[in-house]
C-alpha cells in the first residue's frame, strides 16, 4: 500500500504574538474532552453549542435541536 504524503496548511499567527503554524488537515483535538451532562446539552444555548462544535472542527448546521442531539452523540459516552 503507498502512503499518501499532506501538504501542510499555514495558519497565521493569533493574538498575544504567536507565530503561524502548520497543521495537516482541519481537525484539531483541544486540549480538554468537554464533560458536560445531558441535562447540560439539553439546557444550553444555541452560541454555545455553536462555539463547542466548532472547537472541535464538528459541523454547526441545523436547528438548536439538531445541534444539541449531534453534540449529546459526540461527548456522551453511555455508561
């Protein structure tokens, strides 16, 4: 099987002075797993469910209900 080689994506520098980075590929895993409960998805609002899925390079289309279903099967692990 051959290997595939990625070419880099520059992204530029933020604030407080970082330099640009490459990074391959969109997704970025953040550094914390959320732990939110059920009861959390269910209550919270749309700008945040937006600002979480985002954060984690997940689709933020759909209605509030969509969005809080799709992040509940994302971050909700059945126990």
């Amino acid at each position: 099987m051959e290997s595939v080689a990625r070419t880099p994506m520059r992204v530029a520098g933020g604030m407080n002075g970082h330099r640009g980075r490459e990074i391959y590929g969109q997704f970025q895993m953040p550094l914390h797993y959320p732990r939110y409960t059920k009861s959390d998805y269910e209550t919270m609002p749309e700008w945040k469910l937006d600002c979480l899925l985002s954060e984690y390079g997940l689709p933020v289309t759909g209605n509030v209900e969509q969005k809080r279903n799709y992040a509940m099967g994302a971050f909700l692990w059945p126990h």
